[in-house]
C-alpha cells in the first residue's frame, strides 16, 4: 500500500518538507562555493603566470647586465683616469702609466 503526502501525518510532511528546503539550501550553497573557487583559481593561475613572466624578465635583465658588466667597469677605469684630483694638484687618481698618483704638493716648496 502506498501512502501519499495527504495520507501521511502532518508532522512527517513538516520534516519532509524542512529536509528538503535544507537540501536546495546545501545545493545552492554548494554552487557558490562552486563559483567562488573557480574565480580564486582563475586568478591564482593569472598570478602564477605573471610570477613566472617576471622571473624570466628578471633573468634576461641579470643576463644583460652580466653580459654588459666587463664593459661597464673599463669604462668607469677610463672615467677615473680622466678625473683631474680633488685638490687640484697632482695628477688626479691615476697618471695613466700605471703608477698610483703623486702625493699631493706642499704650498711651500
């Protein structure tokens, strides 16, 4: 004999009906859930690629600069060389032979 939602008692068709209302509560709560995570992952893969984009810049940069480096420091040697001393005397911070510079010079000589 089946038993229909009339036939039942009433405080059955009461749970049944609150147990389903927390069913579509639980199920909607879920597809949010759902939504919410698929947006975290979406930007946690942007991320992830923005991160490994900047390392490989980083990289080239580091690259260049070693590359570039040997270049930079005989150009920062002739730079010194030309600089005539702080004092005005002597011959600045290398007299181009080699040698360190001159002591400076007395004002009584």
């Amino acid at each position: 004999m089946e038993t229909t939602a009339a036939s039942r008692p009433t405080r059955h068709r009461k749970a049944e009906a609150k147990a389903e209302k927390r069913i579509e509560q639980l199920n909607s709560a879920i597809e949010r859930e759902r939504a919410e995570r698929a947006v975290a992952e979406g930007a946690l893969e942007a991320t992830r690629g923005d991160c490994a984009r900047l390392q490989r810049e980083i990289a080239a940069e580091r690259t260049l600069r070693r590359r570039s480096a040997p270049e930079e420091a005989f150009d920062a040697d002739k730079a010194k060389e030309a600089r005539p001393s702080k004092n005005g005397n002597g011959a600045g911070h290398s007299a181009g032979n080699g040698e360190p510079p001159a002591p400076p010079q007395s004002g009584a000589a």
